[in-house]
C-alpha cells in the first residue's frame, strides 16, 4: 500500500517540501541499515527538526494508518532501521546540536543526530570522558545509541549506554511529548521511565534530547599484548585479572581464524600458529596503572602466555591495538558477505562457547572468525559467505541457531549489544520466556495501540 | 567507440558487466559516511558512497534504469576523491565502481544535452586526446594572458564564464619539453634509470614542477628519460564516464614507455598516477598492464623507497620557514601516500612542517569538478583555506596540480598571502641551494 496524496501533502506541510523525499533513489538509500540480506523501501523519508515535527508526523502516522521507522545514520546490525510495510523512514541527523556541556554537574545535553564521537570530542575539551565506544561510534547517533542501548569495548569498567543516560525527551507513538530524568544523581520519583525507553529499539518512542552523564577523563593508560596456544589459557587469565580485583577498560581477544585474516590484511607480525590473542588496557591514575599493568603481565605468564608485548609510548600502544581494530576489517575483505554477531555469555563460559562455535563452523563447512569482547563475555562470531549461495545461507542459519541455543544453555544471551530487531525475532520468545514477552508486548500496546511506531521489530 | 554519446538500450549495461562481487563487496556498515564531503554537507544517504553503491547495485540488478536524472546527478555530485575507500573496512573498490558507473550514465545518455555533448566533445575526445591539441590551446591561453585580451573583455562575459576565468590556472611560459631533454644522466654514479610522466596540466601550467621533479631525480643518482611520444594517462577520461577513450590513451602510454629498462614511471601528480596505478583493472586483458601497475611511482613514494641523499645546511635564516602539507585526495586516498610527503619536507633544512587540521579533506579541486559543481567545491575550498589561515603558514605544499591551482585560487579569493607549491619544488631549492 502506497501513501495517499493527501497523506503526502500533509507530511511536507509538517516538515517542509525539501524535508519530504519519496524519488525510486531515495527509497533505494533508506531501504536498508548495516544489517547483511535485509532490506525493504519505505514509502517515503522525512528529515524532522524539531520533537514537534515529530510528534505531528506521529500523530498523522495513527491518523491515516501508516508506520514510522526512526533513523539515524543506519549503523543498526539486527534490521532495527530496516522499513516495514508501508512505512515512512523519519531521520534524525538533522537534528545534531551539542546544547551544553555543563562542568559542574558533569554532564552533557545533546540532540539525538549528534554523533557518538562528537560527544567525547567535545567533552575532552573539557577534561571530561564519554565512555561508551560501539564500533561505528564515529558516524553512529547517540539517538540511536540509546534506542539500542549500545555497548563497546569499554563495557566491562565503564558500562553501556544505559549507565550514562541521566534524562530523556521522547515524542510517544501517539505524538505527546514527555520528559523524563534530571542531572541529579539521586532521582528517585517514581518509575524510572526514561529506562523504558532506554534499549527500545525504536518501538516506544522517538528520542529527542538527552541528558547524558560525563565522567573525568583517565590520564594514563597502559596496554599489553599477550598471545597463547589454547583459547582456555587466555580465558584464565581473563578470569585471573578480575579474580586479582583489576577491572581493565579493555580486554579483547582474537581467535585463530581472525588472527589469520588480520595478519593477512595487516602484516603486522602476529604468529600464524597461534590459538589466541588478548588485548589488555588499564586506565586510570598513572602510579594505579603502573602497577595494575605489571600484575596482569604477571598473572599472564603464568596461565603460559607464551609472548607478551608491553606498549613502551602511545604509538606503540597504537600498533599493539591496531590487531584488535582490524580485526572486522580484516575479515570483511575474505568474502562477499559478513554476517557479524553477537551471541554472549557469562565471561566464565567464554572458552566453551567460542570451542562450541569452532565446532559448529566445522559441522556446517563455514568460515567464522570470532573475536570481541572477552571481559564481558560479548562475542562477535562472523560469517564469512557468499548471500547469492543459497544453500551455504541456509547451513550459516542451522548454525546460528545451534549457536543461540547454546549461549542460552550457558546462561547468556543472544544479543549483547546489537539488538533484536528483525534479525533475531525468532529467538526471542525462547530465550526470554513466554511472560516477559507477554508483558513487552502488553507495554507496546498501551504505549501505541495503532502499532505505528517502527513496526515489526522485537516481536510480532 | 566513445564518440557517440548514447546507445541502445537493449545493450546490457555496464555496471551489469562489472564483476557483481565488486558492488557486493559493500557490507552497508557506513563508516565511509563522516568521511564522505558530501555527506556532510547534505546529510542525505543517497549522496553518500554507500547511497551510491546501494542506486549503482539497484542498476545492476535492473531495479532502477541508469537514465535516470537523479542517479546520473549523483554519480557526478561525487568528488571521486575516494576518502572512502580509506575508511571501507571491506575494501570496497569505489574508484572503479564510479567509473563505470559515470560511463553507464553516459550511454544512457540521461546528462545529454546539446552544449554539454559540445563541451564534452571538445575537452574530453578532442582537447585532452592529444598533447599536441593541449599545448597549442594553453599557447593561445598564455597569449591571452599575456595581452589581457579577455581580462580587458571579461566584463562583458556571463557571469559562468568569469568564475571559469578566476579558477584558470597561469600557463607556463615554457612547457615540459623546452625544460628537460629527452634523457638526462646524474653527475654522480647512476643508481636508478627512471621516466618520468609530464602530466597534462602540470606540463602547460606548471611545467617548472616537472623540471624540479627532474632535478631532485638526478640530485639522487636517477638517469631520467622523458619520452617525447607520451600522451595523457586517460584519468580524466577514466574519471568522466569515458572509459574506452581512457583505454586508448593508457594502451598508448603502455606502447611509449619502455617498460622492461626502467626502475619506476615517476609521477609528480596524484591524479594521474592513483589512475595508472589501476591500469591492470582498466586492461585486463594487456599483460603489460600489471608489471606496468607496479612500475608507476609517485615522486614521494620513490624518494621515500630509494633514500633520499642528505641535503646541506641552509644558510642560517632568523626563523624557519613554515610549510604545512595539504593531502592530495589521489595521494592520501587513491595511493595511501602520506607520510612520506611529511617526511620529505621536515627532512628540508630549515623547513618547519605545521600540520593542517582535515589535511586529508578534499579542497574541492578534485579533477574538473570545479568547473562542473562549482557550488560544492567552493564549499570545499572555503573549509580549506579557513585551516590555512589558522596555520599562519607562508607555504602550502600538495602534490598535484588540481590542489595547487585551486588553493591559488583559494588564496586570491580569500586574501591569503600564501605560496602554493609542490612539496618536490621546496626539495629542488634546497639541492640547489636556494631555499
């Protein structure tokens, strides 16, 4: 079903003429997020400036019967901004003002197109720190961010997006503008409401300001390198470190496969025969740091790291790094279609599951690269395969499942930080339980009874 | 041939004839998009390179005809300066991508219109085809210059014609050949035979950089053979949807330069040479095309490879001279050249290198696209003076001749008392002993 004329008309009457694109071009570049094989052209895009806009385009959307799907700059991994049936994409990146960085109460107050980066640019001119770190953080919204609840690599010390967000302005599916939170730490006046929206995936409501909380910026930090010949080894040593009370800002790993392609693609010196990789980051005051490093090179050696590289400079640090953040670029570059995951588990089953998931790759004949984060048990297994390969489709499906499946046994779950979406609707009841999803959806009805607002996604 | 501006639609178009892994290769992930100049300006996803693989792989796959206004509008909307390619984490090819996919625009002749098939006609097949064409224009340019004929005129000129007036660069008062002969020895044992390639516009307008090019080469050890038979690399061609044109001129250059006695192919021009390092892509069917691919050097790279010989003292001077270094986009993006320009220039006695914010930001030259989005790349040009003044800098160095002519440009306009050169002219004064 196509959007009535009038329908047409009046959506340029909210956001203006040149803010209403609808061409068969436009509808190709707003047909897909940065999801592998999902794509669908919506009706129309509209750019909003304003919470107002927005709630007129809502409002509108219940009138004449059609979905909203908000939008920033389309990094999403799970389908979240992949259109449905008869929807309009509303994007958000105009949108992108820094409105203050207030020192005093350590934080900062953003539009929802800023962009994630934007943010801790800004707040290091003030000596001050935003910690979240997703992957596409240099073009990624802090709109979406929150809508998704994005993690990153600095997870395991500093936490997810959720840990930051202070307040919220959010237009309801139904158009009525609410606001929530305030920039005082203790803020306990009924429901906690802005975390309904918090993770939302878009399905509740449209961000429209944030309050975000800023911490002081680390002054040292250190990193080491350490590599092993058996993935349980480096998952002792993961386990050593937070046993010996170190919470390190980053502690990533690579396995086998990913060690390969990036030495491939990187040259950087990594041994061929290697089973494990793990990236170790301390940050803090530089005595602290000084002396957490040196005791995670300890406990290192002894689960028989069998070579350790110690950043002597920050351009050292940045090479030692560089082997973790080429990781997805080294891998993208092996076949024509990357399926990136993130099934996760609690950090103590870290081992078996990526031993599961090689396994896996074996039975089903597939190429999987694992790396990600191993201080909090976040996977990224990625599938390296060819999408006009129908039948290796189908295998890379069977594998996905047994690997859901398995993080579920393990007591994880199957998205981390990527969201449901429309990738993993199907998993969702199994591992959430039949009455947590009945009182999602109870929320969604009551929140938008028309079902305009990005519909489809999470669940049916 | 690629005289006729169109063709028949039954024909399967070209982007269908590209291997389809090379526009599947795009994963949609968008980190291409903050680095994408316009992106930025207009904040829309079909003008990003990602927007565009998505509407060139929708031609592939007959979801959307290649005449279509807006495909072909953002086809050249597109700078081509492939800042993209350097953010891709899949290794997407974009340089290729818009080639053909220019070329598919041109066949379906979706941009033809009566003045732009004349213009077309005369810079792209006629103008540029031959050097000899080229130079007897920039004689009759330097004329003009020189008596101030048309500036005398100008006024009575529409107000298109002014702006392409402003944005002209000088002419040389002697071109490539008057300056360097056939082959020139070092004094000094030789180490290295090299060629070198005099470019088009660097030949008419800044011969003087080939010459300095020329220098630096024999300053460290290079024999230098400059055929006299070369023609242009075809990137302007390659870059404009003439893909076969550019085929004839890169299989012309491959029957000229004698390949099996050469070191290198020197370059001094980022255009040409991140264009004739992809000849194996635009030939591959030419096996010469590959070993030629390797040969192609760019005049940083080559220096940076054989080690450059040490330069003496300047003679003392009260400050040094500030230099800051713009990345031509085809060095930085099409060559992944860029430190060792840096390099080059601090290894200059003397010489103080200010690093320019967004160094690796197109100024908005990027080959004729000044002459054909003139609002864009003013834009550009703009964002990038405001950085040089910040520097406060005396020299601007950038290795092609797009860059130096625009930023020129840039300082005129802006009232910026600037010089603008190639980074291998400050080299040659200092082996000369003039800096």
């Amino acid at each position: 079903m196509s959007l009535s004329p009038d329908t047409m008309r009046r959506l340029a009457g909210i956001v203006g003429t040149p803010n209403l694109q609808y061409s068969p071009e436009e509808r190709i570049a707003y047909s897909y997020d940065a999801t592998a094989m999902l794509g669908r052209q919506p009706e129309a895009i509209v750019f909003v400036e304003s919470a107002q806009q927005i709630s007129e385009v809502l409002k509108l959307a219940n009138a004449d019967g059609f979905g909203v799907v908000p939008r920033g700059s389309g990094t999403n991994l799970s389908g979240g901004t992949v259109p449905g049936e008869s929807c309009v994409v509303l994007v958000t990146v105009k949108m992108n003002r820094i409105l203050e960085i207030d020192s005093r109460n350590l934080t900062a107050l953003v539009q929802p197109g800023v962009l994630t980066a934007k943010i801790d640019e800004e707040a290091a001119k003030h000596g001050l720190f935003y910690p979240p770190d997703p992957g596409s953080m240099r073009i990624s919204t802090i709109g979406g961010n929150v809508a998704e609840n994005s993690g990153g690599l600095r997870g395991l010390k500093y936490g997810v997006t959720r840990d930051y967000v202070l307040g919220l302005e959010v237009v309801l599916p139904t158009g009525e503008i609410l606001r929530c939170g305030t920039k005082c730490v203790k803020d306990v006046a009924g429901y906690s409401v802005k975390d309904l929206f918090i993770g939302s995936e878009g399905t509740l409501g449209v961000v429209t300001e944030i309050l975000l909380k800023l911490v002081p910026r680390p002054v040292a930090r250190k990193t080491v390198l350490a590599t092993y010949d058996s993935m349980t080894d480096a998952a002792e040593t993961v386990s050593a470190i937070i046993a010996a009370k170190i919470i390190p800002c980053t502690l990533e790993f690579l396995d086998r496969t990913t060690i390969r392609c990036v030495e491939e693609y990187a040259k950087i010196g990594l041994p061929l025969d290697a089973e494990a990789i793990l990236l170790m980051e301390t940050d803090g005051h530089a005595a602290v740091v000084e002396e957490e490093a040196a005791r995670m090179i300890d406990l290192a050696k002894r689960h028989h790291a069998r070579n350790l590289r110690i950043a002597k400079d920050l351009a050292e640090a940045e090479q030692l790094t560089t082997a973790r953040r080429s990781a997805f670029s080294a891998l993208a570059r092996v076949a024509p279609t990357t399926i990136l995951e993130d099934a996760t588990v609690p950090r103590s089953e870290l081992a078996t599951m990526i031993a599961f998931i090689q396994q896996a790759a074996a039975k089903y004949k597939l190429k999987i690269g694992t790396f990600g984060h191993f201080g909090d048990g976040n996977l990224h297994p990625t599938f390296l395969c060819d999408e006009r390969n129908k039948e290796e489709i189908e295998r890379v499906h069977a594998a996905f499942r047994e690997i859901f499946e398995k993080a579920i046994a393990l007591g994880g779950t199957i998205t981390g930080e990527h969201g449901v979406g429309l990738a993993k609707k199907e998993f969702l009841e199994q591992f959430a339980g039949k009455t947590s999803l009945d009182l999602m959806r109870a929320l969604k009805r009551t929140l938008d009874p028309n079902h305009v607002l990005n519909p489809g996604k999470i669940f049916d | 041939m690629s005289s006729t501006p169109a063709k028949s639609s039954t024909e399967p178009g070209l982007l269908r004839q590209l291997d389809y892994s090379v526009l599947q290769q795009c994963i949609h992930c968008g980190m291409c998009l903050p680095t994408c100049p316009t992106y930025d300006v207009t904040k829309h996803e079909t003008s990003s390179p990602r927007g565009r693989i998505a509407l060139m792989r929708a031609v592939a796959d007959g979801k959307l005809t290649p005449n279509s206004a807006q495909f072909a509008d953002e086809m050249y909307f597109c700078l081509g300066c492939l800042a993209c390619e350097t953010a891709c984490p899949a290794g997407v090819n974009y340089a290729e991508m818009i080639e053909f996919a220019r070329a598919e625009v041109e066949l379906s002749g979706a941009k033809a219109g009566a003045k732009r098939n004349l213009i077309r006609a005369v810079a792209l097949r006629w103008l540029f085809a031959k050097p000899g064409r080229l130079r007897f224009v920039a004689r009759l340019m330097r004329m003009d210059q020189r008596t101030g004929l048309s500036a005398a005129l100008s006024r009575l000129f529409p107000k298109r014609l002014r702006d392409l007036r402003a944005i002209q660069p000088r002419i040389a008062g002697k071109f490539s050949f008057d300056l360097i002969r056939e082959t020139e020895s070092p004094t000094t044992p030789r180490r290295h035979r090299v060629a070198l390639l005099t470019g088009c516009v660097q030949d008419v307008a800044y011969a003087s950089v080939n010459r300095d090019t020329v220098d630096v080469l024999l300053a460290n050890g290079c024999e230098v053979v400059t055929p006299r038979a070369q023609g242009c690399c075809g990137s302007l061609m390659g870059h404009n949807g003439e893909l076969e044109l550019a085929r004839r001129l890169a299989r012309q250059n491959l029957d000229v330069f004698p390949l099996e006695n050469l070191d290198a192919i020197i370059v001094n021009s980022a255009g040409c040479g991140s264009f004739m390092k992809r000849y194996g892509h635009l030939l591959p069917d030419d096996p010469r095309a590959k070993v030629w691919d390797k040969t192609v050097c760019d005049i940083h790279e080559w220096l940076a490879k054989i080690g450059p010989q040490p330069l003496r003292p300047s003679s003392p001077r009260p400050h040094p001279l500030k230099v800051t270094y713009h990345e031509a986009c085809h060095l930085v993006h099409g060559q992944r050249i860029s430190q060792q320009p840096r390099e080059m220039l601090r290894a200059i006695p003397g010489v103080e290198l200010v690093e320019l914010p967004e160094a690796a930001w197109c100024c908005g030259s990027a080959g004729i696209y000044n002459i054909t989005q003139p609002e864009m790349s003013m834009a550009l040009l703009e964002r990038k003076m405001k950085h040089i003044a910040a520097t406060g800098v005396a020299v601007v160095a950038t290795g092609n001749p797009g860059c130096i002519g625009q930023i020129r440009c840039g300082a005129q306009k802006f009232g910026l008392k600037i010089e603008v050169v190639h980074p291998v002219t400050l080299l040659a004064k200092a082996y000369r002993g003039e800096l």
